[in-house]
C-alpha cells in the first residue's frame, strides 16, 4: 500500500478525501494539538481493527474516542456526571481525555473491553474539521508504531506508517509535543492515569481531589492490574537504552559528563549545550521553559535512532506542570532507569 500526504495548504480537497477515508471504514493519519493519531470510525469494528493491526498493538490496550464538538459526547458515553460538564467547560478543545462508563455503541475493539471509554475533544483545528466531516466519533491512538516515541510531525507519522495505511493528513508540528492528560471519572474519585497536556495543578483547580495513579511515577509489574492498560507496556523508546538522570540540573550535568563515553548520547537542556558539544547532544529548551521540552522530547528521541548511539543520557525536567508528563515519558522511554542525583 502506498501512503499519500494529504496537504490542506496545498489542496483544498485534502480534508474531504480524508474524511471519505473514515467513512470507507481506512485508517488515516491526523494531526491533534498533542501529537499525531491514527485515526479510524470509532463505530465499526473492522476500521478499528486496522488501527491495532498497522501499530501493532495489543489487543488489551483501549483507544480514546475523538469527538468534535461537546453535544457527541452522549454518543460515547452513557453518563456524564457534573466533573465531566467542569472539566470540559474548563479544558475542552483541550489535551485532555477523560474516562467515563461507556455508550452502547462503542464496540469492544475500542475499549479493550472495558465499561468505560476514554473520549477527548481536540483543539486542532484540522482535527476537528476532519472529524466534522467523517460524521463519526474517531478512535485514535498516537500514530507511531507500538512501543515507538510517539509522532508530532507527519514526517515522523510517515516513517512509522508509510506503506501501512493509506494516508496521512499533514497539519504541522504538534504545538502541545505530548499526550492529553487522561483522567477517570468512572470511579469514587477523580483519577490522574496519564500525565499530559493539561497539568495536575489544573485539574486539581477545578476538581479539588485528584488521585494520582502509581504507574505515573513507578514501573508496574506485569501481574498487577492497571487502570491505563497503555501504562505497563515498555513505551516511547528509542533504540539505545536510555538512562534518566534526576535532580538539580548543574549536578546532573555533571553526573552525564562524568559517564560519557564515545557512543553516549546525551539529552539535555539548552544551557548545558556547550559541554556535550563533541557528542550526539540534543536539546529539550532550557531548565525553565518545559512547553518546548514537551514540544521537542518525542522529535530528539526519535533522532537517536538515526545515529550510532549506544545509551543515551537524558537530564529530567522537575515535574511539575507539564513537566509531569515529560519526566513521566522520558522514564518510561528508559524503562525505568533513573538515577537521582543528590
Ligand atoms: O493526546 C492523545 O491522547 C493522543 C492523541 C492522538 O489524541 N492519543 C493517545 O492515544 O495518546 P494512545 O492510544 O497512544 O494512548 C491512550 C492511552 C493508553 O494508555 C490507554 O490504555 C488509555 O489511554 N485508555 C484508553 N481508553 C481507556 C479507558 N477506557 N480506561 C483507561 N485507560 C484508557
Ligand atoms: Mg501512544
């Protein structure tokens, strides 16, 4: 199969064609605020079944439900209490998905099965344009091939899924650079399963409680049950083993500089540049600005993978805002490998 790049600045037909995908039951690339998806009829079965096939997805692993304008979300969802009404009236178009008990129409393929169904109202605008036209829910994960750095560019959903599905909606660099926020609202209390685009701080301002989930900040061993099924694979890794390194960033500087050698490379914020200049050095923005290292992190993991890199050392952004979800993917990444610099 060949994949075509469908450009909405170069062809005013670009959407539509997309959108005529959708209804024919084809997956297609798109492009959201948080990072490209994969997108097919949240309805149908078979369209569904493509998504898992062309990322190589378990089976057991739910994908969340797009919707384009609020009013659809009583197509998914079987009851919405009032937190779900708050949080989308604070943060809906947003990079946020939350998990409520699940519409009869949503088949299983989506859900892995589960009661619920995670559904999010993205701010793209050609992402919604998109869904408008298709006239369907769109079920979508992130458009990278399983157990890959997720995609924010159509460049990179191009190099996971080129030949694998027929096309992809071209619609620039994702401005978020990470994953919604995904909250449940399906149990006794409001739940952080993913950290994203929107932070704690902010979910807790309009809903007071929030529990964080343990797999935020631990690796979850295979036999415990997980609320985010997404959240026990080994997940967004580069090739080369990764190894984060916590702490104030003067010290972890130097703790990465101390154990370079000739095939390490090294993720670091800005300022630390000039001492890692002789390595494969990328860059996440500076200490303080965690918007541009949300934007870059999938972009210079990807990167590694074009070098001769052998492990990678990476400094770890302080984890509050956005920063939660940066240092949430970058130790998953490492599988866990972290050390604390004191
Ligand atoms: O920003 C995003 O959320 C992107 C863009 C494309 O919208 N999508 C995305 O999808 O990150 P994916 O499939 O890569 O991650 C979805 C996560 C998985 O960890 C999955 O287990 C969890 O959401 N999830 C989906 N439905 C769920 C449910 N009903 N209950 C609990 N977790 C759910
Ligand atoms: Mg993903």
């Amino acid at each position: 199969m060949q994949t075509i790049l469908l450009n909405p600045v170069s062809d005013e037909t670009a959407i539509d064609r997309a959108a005529a995908l959708l209804r024919a039951g084809e997956v297609v690339g798109m492009p959201t605020e948080t990072v490209y998806g994969l997108g097919a009829n949240a309805f149908d079965t078979a369209a569904v079944a493509k998504i898992f096939a062309a990322k190589g997805r378990p089976q057991d692993n739910p994908l969340i439900v797009h919707i384009a304008d609020p009013d659809a979300l009583e197509q998914v969802s079987a009851s919405i209490p009032e937190s779900a009404k708050r949080l989308a009236e604070a943060f809906w178009p947003g990079p946020l998905t939350m998990v409520l008990p699940r519409a009869d129409s949503i088949p299983d393929a989506v859900t892995a099965g589960l009661p619920t169904v995670g559904v999010r109202l993205p701010s793209h605008p050609i992402a919604r344009a998109l869904i408008r036209q298709a006239g369907v829910p769109v079920a979508a994960p992130s458009a990278n091939r399983s157990g890959r750095p997720s995609t924010t560019t159509a460049a990179h959903v191009l190099e996971d899924m080129g030949g694998r599905i027929p096309a992809v909606l071209e619609g620039g660099p994702c401005q978020v650079g990470v994953e919604s926020t995904i909250v449940s609202l399906a149990g006794e209390r409001p739940r952080l399963l993913r950290p994203g685009g929107i932070s704690l701080e902010q979910l807790r301002a309009v809903l007071g409680e929030v529990v964080l989930d343990r797999a935020v900040r631990e690796q979850i061993g295979d036999d415990v049950q997980v609320s985010a099924p997404g959240m026990k694979y080994r997940h967004y890794a580069p090739n080369a083993p990764v190894t984060v390194v916590c702490g104030e960033p003067e010290r972890t500087a130097v703790y990465i500089q101390k154990h370079l050698t000739n095939e390490t490379g090294v993720l670091c914020f800005t300022e630390f540049a000039y001492l890692f200049e002789m390595h494969e050095m990328r860059t996440m923005g500076t200490a303080l600005d965690p918007l541009t290292q949300a934007r870059r992190i999938f972009d210079a993991l990807r990167s590694f993978d074009e070098t001769r890199v052998q492990e990678i050392y990476a400094q770890c952004p302080a984890d509050d805002g956005i920063g939660l979800a940066v240092a949430n993917r970058l130790k998953k990444a490492a599988g866990f490998q972290v050390v604390n610099v004191v």
